[in-house]
C-alpha cells in the first residue's frame, strides 16, 4: 500500500490531503451523531459533543491513513 | 401602474448600490465593496430607518477605529497581548450590542471596525490609518447614497407608519381591555390578543418611533412628547398584562355588586382608547375623557374572605393606574396632534435605567471571544490557512454578526451560504470576464440585487438576503484592475467552511448554544433567582443589607423580569428530538405561566417596599414567613427537577394555609383596635397579602404546565 500523502488537484489549485480528510472526517462525524441522535443512542454517552468531537479526530485518521493516500 | 411596496423597495436598493459601486470604481479605492455593501445593507422599508442605521454604522466606524489605533499602538510588538486585548474588546462590543435594540448595530460595527484596523491592516501603523479612513468613507459613501436615493425616489416618511402602528397598537389594548372586562362581568368571550402581537406592535412602534425623529420633522419638533407617549404606552400594556393574571383570584366575585361602577368604567376606558385611536387615525377627538374613580361597596365588601379582600384590592389598585395611564396618554397623544409642545413635553421622565448584568449577553460575548481565540490558534499554527490574517478579520466579523441569531443553529446558515457561493461562481467566472464598461456591469449588479432583494423580501428570509448579497460581492471583488482567479472564489469557500467549524465547536464549547441546554439553565436560573428573591425578603429586617446584597437583588430581580421573555423566544427553536411527545403549544403555556409568575413576583417586590403597620406586621409575622419559606423550598425544588410538583397536592397546601391564615388574620383584626390600623396600612395589608396569594396561585398553575412536559427527554443528552 502507497502511504506517501497525494495532494488533490481542482482548477490548477492543490488542496492539502488532510484538508480533505479533515472535511471527510466531519461530514462522517455529523453523519453518525445523527444517526444516533436518530435511535436515540446518544444518551448512553457522558458528554456528546466531546464524543462528536472524538468521531470527527478519528475520522480523519482513518481517513487520512487508509483513503487519502491510497 | 401601482408598483408594490417589495418592488419599490429592491429597485432602490438595486440602484443604490449600483451608484455606490459606480462612485467607488471612479474615486478608485481599494475596497468598493464597502460602498456597495453599506448601501445593500441599510436598506429599510423606511429613510429614517434606514438613515439610523447607516448613522449608526458610522458611528461604529469611528469608535470601532479608534479602538483599533489603540490597541495597535500599545501592542503592535506582541501579537498575545494585541490579541487578549483585542478578544475582549471585541467581547464587549458584543455584550452591549445586546443591550439595546437602538444601539445594537452601532456596538457590532465598533466590534467590526476593530477588526478591520487591527487585523486588515497586518499589523501595519500606515496601513491602519489609510485602512480606516478607506473603509469608512466607503461605508459614508454607501450610506449618503442610500439616503439620497430613498429621498429622491418614492420617499417612504416613517411618521405615516408610526401613526398607523400606534393606532393598531391602541386598538389591541382597546381589544385586550375590553376582553379583559368581558371576563370579569361575565359577558360572551370576544376572543383574546395574543399577548405576543402586542410585544411586536410595541417592538415596532419603538423602532417607527427612533426613524421618524430623524425623517420626520412633525415628529423630531414633538420629540419629548413622543418619547412619553412610547412609554405611557408600553406602562399601558404592562398595567393590562399583569392585571390578566388576576382573574383567577377574582371569578368568584360578584364584581358588579362589589364595585357598583365598574361597567361603567370598563366604557370610560374604551372610549378614550377608542379617541386615541381616532387622534392617531388624525381626526379630532369627540369627546374628552370624563373623571372617573372605582366606588367600592363596603358593606358588600366586608362579606369577603380577608383574601378575596386582598384580590379585589389589588385589582382595584391596577385599574386606577390604567384610568391614570389612559387619561395621561390622551393628553400626550392630544398634544402631539395639537402641536403643544411645551404642555406634552412637561412631567416626562427618562424610565429609570437598572444597570446590572445579563449572564445570557455575557455568554455571548465569551462565545465571540472563544470563536476569535480558535480562529486565532488556528491560523498561527495551522500553515497555509487560507487567506490568513483576512480570513481571521471575516470569520471574527460574521461571529460577532451571528451572534444576533444566537438562537438559529449553525446548520441553518450552511445552505444560503453554499447556495450563494454556487450562485455566485459562474456569474464571476463566466459573466464578469465578458463585460467590457460599467455600464454593463451596472445592469448586472442591479439585475442581481434587484432579483435577490425582490426574492428575499420577507423577514423571515432575512438570513439568505444578506448571505447572497454579501458573497456575491465578496466573491466577484470588482475593482478596477479586475483580475479572475479560481484561487480567490477556493479560497472564500474554505473560510466559509473553517468558519462554520469553529462555529459548531463554540455552540458547544465553553458554553453550550444548543436550544435544549440553554432552555433547561434558563430555566433553573429563574427557579433559583426566585428562590432567592424569596429568601432576601420578609417582615422582619433588622438592619439595612450591604452594597453586595443589594446588588444580588437587583441581578436576581432583572433575571426574573428578563427570563420568561428569553424562555419564550428559545422555546419556539427547541429541536423535535428534545421535545418528544411535548407540543410547541405546551412549551408556549409554560411560557405563559412562566410571565405570570414573574410578574407575580415583581408584585411582591413591589409591595413588600410598601409601609406596613407594626401592629398587623406583629401579628402576621410567623404566618406569613412559614409560608415564605414553604414557597421558597418549592423554587428549590422545581429549580433542580420542574416536575416534581404535583399541581393538586400544591393547591390543596395552598388551600389549607389560605384557611389558616384568614382565620389568623381575622384574630389579628378582632384584637386590634380599628382606630391604631390607618386606611393606607389596611390597604397596603391587603395588596400584600394579595400579592403572596396571587405567587402561590401562579405556581400551581405552573406546575400544571410543568406536568404536560416530556422533561426526561429534554433532559436526555444528544449530539
């Protein structure tokens, strides 16, 4: 597997990688807090922006480890 | 042809900013932007709004500057420092935006042009000083355009309005009134006024009232009488608000027979409003008001209940400052007609000013200070952000701007942005490029203006007007040396997304915006502020209280008025999820409840201040004080969990010590000697008493509110 980040090119203009990830990583986060807000899931977390905020971080990572580069 | 209000309204605006952007193209300033933006943005139905608000946003520009000079100069070597100081000046503007709805625009703009100098002008003294001078004599040049266009063309007089809304206004009270007396005398129900159509009369006669004194000079020359006039008329509709919470207390009694005249009192009343209406319609009165007092039958009377006594007092009590406040406002209204200046304008004083602090306003302004230090972290440490210090100036501006709809999600302000981003690509991509003299440009920002001012008129789409508005001429950033790039237009959208990050993360952090959380501390806050009151007031003071008490009082005196008004208003934004099988209607009657215990409250601060006699004061104390405390430890409770109170074990509490404490009272009566117990006292006894009643009536109704709430799923956490 490519590890190695590759930048995202529109209209002439290169977008950084994680810029890209991070916007990824958000939308799923919100997506998910969502959909437990949907079944009602959220109540069983202690604090759920922090966790919103959690989800996104990891998103991203992910994101940016596995998708991005690849 | 008759061309619609909405018509007239975007033509001008369109033609404003096309003279604006034409002037500054030709003066060849930096930013035309600033023109044509000002003259967008002070568009109003009316030329005195619209002159107030273009005033005000010069006045901002000024102080906003200056501020920005300053802190350049004391710290232009340390950007932390620079950026404390500047956070929290941009903090304070946003807490006294809040204060008023008058100076609201002036304080965001002082906030604003701070921004401009300190930030646009990287950090550059020279810079600073040819930034400032720049902008606002774009934002002048916008405004004296605006100004001469809604002048010259179809000029809206807000004087014309003002009397119109006055007389609505009239007439609602009138309505309200009337309602009001039909209740009580047992006649058919005529339907009620929503007490929140009245709030928004009012709201829009104050703001008629502020344009027409710099439009009209009928109005500017009557000034003082006016500003009297606003106020009798916002005591007018405070007196019949709280006189409606009486009711309950008051059903009972034959009122006809206790008060021989009231009916025709009640007809007195509606005819002067109904001349009040006439003299605003502009016709002469036919009639000028008769003197007329409450009669009270005191045999009848002292068949009643000490409490029943009690009610009807208080009752009485607020009729005769509404037949005060309605001859007062004939005579002012009278005046203004008649132009004498001198006879109105005598006895008017400025309504006592209660400086104290508002925790939801400074809420706000941390939210600013927290968004701006984010912001801030981000750019500093994040490389390549997009624009930098530019993007750090436009994200601080639209914080301090979105704080005016704290109560609209984030989300709500993502779709009208992108939307306006998308509409705004292909017309600077593809149409500006092909545009050879102003002339045609001229066409095609009329053409743009006219269509979204004309599209967006309503209030409710104020939000999309300004966002495409202002994007449109953020992103197709003419100048005369107009040059095309996809860099700028990629750039703007990902400030814009940056933006609604750091907006999401401080509708959490380090105080939560969410509807739901706000609603649920507000809440608690007024239990507590209750609580409080409660506890600081009773019979038996024996020393004045210190300067810090005092003013706790006073906090928690402004909480309780305040409150139930902001409840109301966040109420209406709490998401379905929180609701769960809890109605809008049902959170609207908590509302209600929640005004009628807050007025309540405020009569019993008021009365309590009142001279009681030492005699009666002896004998009621330990009666009155258990009960005191018995109130109070109810806020307590409701304060941690609003359901916990059972409306029917509360009245049936309530009903027991109402037995006890007429029997006490009347012991205490039969044991004083008639003769040591003045008129004033006995009535100021009674007002007293009525007062405590009418609070424990207030909070049974509340708690009957309080069960029809799905409190566990308010209460339940969620993203």
């Amino acid at each position: 597997m490519n590890l190695i980040p590759s930048e995202f090119a529109a209209g002439g203009i290169y977008f950084p990688p994680l810029l890209i990830a991070s916007i990824l990583g958000l939308i799923l986060a919100w997506l998910t807090a969502q959909t437990l807000n949907r079944y009602r899931l959220s109540r069983f977390f202690f604090y759920p922006p922090l966790v919103l905020l959690a989800f996104a971080v990891i998103y991203t990572v992910l994101i940016g480890t596995f998708v991005i580069p690849s | 042809m008759t061309l619609s209000p909405r018509f007239k309204h975007a033509f001008k605006t369109a033609l404003a900013v096309v003279i604006a952007y034409a002037i500054a193209l030709y003066m060849d300033w930096d930013k035309p932007i600033w023109a044509g933006w000002t003259a967008a943005s002070v568009s109003l139905d009316a030329t005195g709004q619209s002159i107030q608000k273009g005033l005000n946003r010069i006045a901002g520009a000024l102080v906003g500057s200056l501020a920005g000079f300053i802190l350049l100069a004391f710290f232009i070597q340390d950007r932390w420092l620079f950026f404390l100081f500047f956070s929290l000046w941009v903090a304070i503007c946003t807490y006294f935006s809040f204060g008023s709805e008058r100076y609201n625009y002036f304080w965001q703009q002082a906030g604003f042009f701070a921004v401009v100098v300190g930030l646009d002008s990287a950090f550059s003294p020279a810079n600073a000083f040819a930034i400032a001078i720049e902008r606002t004599q774009g934002a002048g040049t916008g405004l004296l355009v605006y100004m001469l266009v809604g002048l010259l063309l179809w000029p809206a007089n807000s004087r014309s309005s003002l009397e119109k809304t006055g007389q609505q206004l009239t007439a609602s009270m009138k309505a309200l009134f009337a309602n009001s007396m039909g209740r009580l005398l047992g006649r058919p129900d005529a339907g009620s006024v929503p007490g929140a159509q009245l709030a928004q009369l009012q709201q829009r006669f104050d703001n008629l009232l502020d344009a027409a004194e710099l439009d009209s000079w009928e109005v500017n020359a009557m000034r003082p009488a006016w500003r009297r006039c606003r106020a009798q008329i916002a005591d007018l509709r405070d007196a019949l608000e709280r006189w409606q919470q009486d009711f309950n207390e008051l059903q009972h009694l034959d009122l006809v027979k206790l008060v021989p005249n009231l009916p025709a009192f009640g007809t007195e009343i509606e005819t002067r409003l109904t001349q009040i209406e006439r003299m605003f319609a502009g016709d002469p009165p036919t009639r000028l008001p008769s003197t007329i007092k409450l009669e009270s039958a005191e045999q009848v009377r002292k068949t009643l209940t000490h409490f029943d006594r009690a009610a009807l007092s208080v009752s009485q009590h607020r009729l005769a400052h509404v037949e005060a406040v309605t001859r007062d406002l004939f005579a002012t209204v009278s005046a203004i007609r008649d132009h004498e200046h001198h006879h109105a304008a005598a006895g008017f004083r400025q309504s006592a000013v209660r400086p104290t602090v508002d925790r939801d306003r400074l809420g706000q302004a941390l939210r600013v200070a927290a968004s701006a230090w984010l912001a801030f972290l981000v750019v500093i440490y994040v490389p390549a952000v997009p624009g930098e210090l530019a993007a750090l100036g436009i994200i601080i501006r639209i914080v301090v701007a979105d704080t005016k709809f704290a109560w609209i999600p984030v989300q709500a302000l993502i779709r009208p942005t992108f939307a306006g981003i998308l509409v705004a690509f292909p017309i600077y991509i593809f149409l500006v490029p092909a545009l050879s003299s102003y002339a045609q440009l001229a066409v095609l920002l009329f053409a743009f203006v006219f269509v979204v001012d004309y599209a967006f008129h309503d209030p409710k789409q104020m939000l999309w007007r300004i966002l495409f508005l202002f994007l449109f001429m953020l992103l197709i950033n003419l100048t005369n040396v107009q040059t095309y790039s996809f860099l700028h237009f990629a750039n703007t959208a990902l400030q814009w997304s940056l933006l609604f990050v750091l907006l999401s993360l401080t509708e959490y952090l380090p105080i939560s915006q969410q509807p739901d959380h706000v609603y649920r501390r507000m809440l608690g806050r007024f239990f507590r502020s209750c609580e409080f009151l409660m506890a600081t007031r009773g019979w038996g003071r024996q020393h004045e209280p210190s300067l810090a008490a005092r003013w706790r009082k006073k906090f928690h005196t402004y909480e309780v008025a305040t409150l139930p008004g902001k409840l109301a208003a966040w109420g209406r934004f709490l998401p379905p999820d929180a609701l769960g099988r809890t109605t809008p209607a049902q959170v609207q009657a908590l509302a209600m409840s929640l005004q009628a215990l807050s007025f309540r409250m405020q009569e019993l601060t008021e009365a309590g201040v009142l001279h009681q006699s030492d005699l009666l004061v002896r004998e009621l104390l330990a009666d009155v004080r258990r009960w005191r405390v018995a109130v109070q430890e109810i806020f307590g409770q409701v304060a941690e969990k609003p359901e916990t109170t059972d409306p029917a074990a509360l009245q049936s509490r309530l009903d027991a010590v109402l037995v006890r404490l007429e029997a006490r009272i009347q012991e205490a009566v039969d044991r004083i000697d008639a003769g040591t117990v003045s008129a004033e006292e006995s009535g100021n006894m009674y007002r007293l008493l009525g007062a405590h009643r009418g609070l424990s009536e207030a909070l049974v109704e509340l708690s009957k509110q309080a069960a029809a709430i799905d409190w566990p799923r308010l209460r339940e956490a969620r993203f």
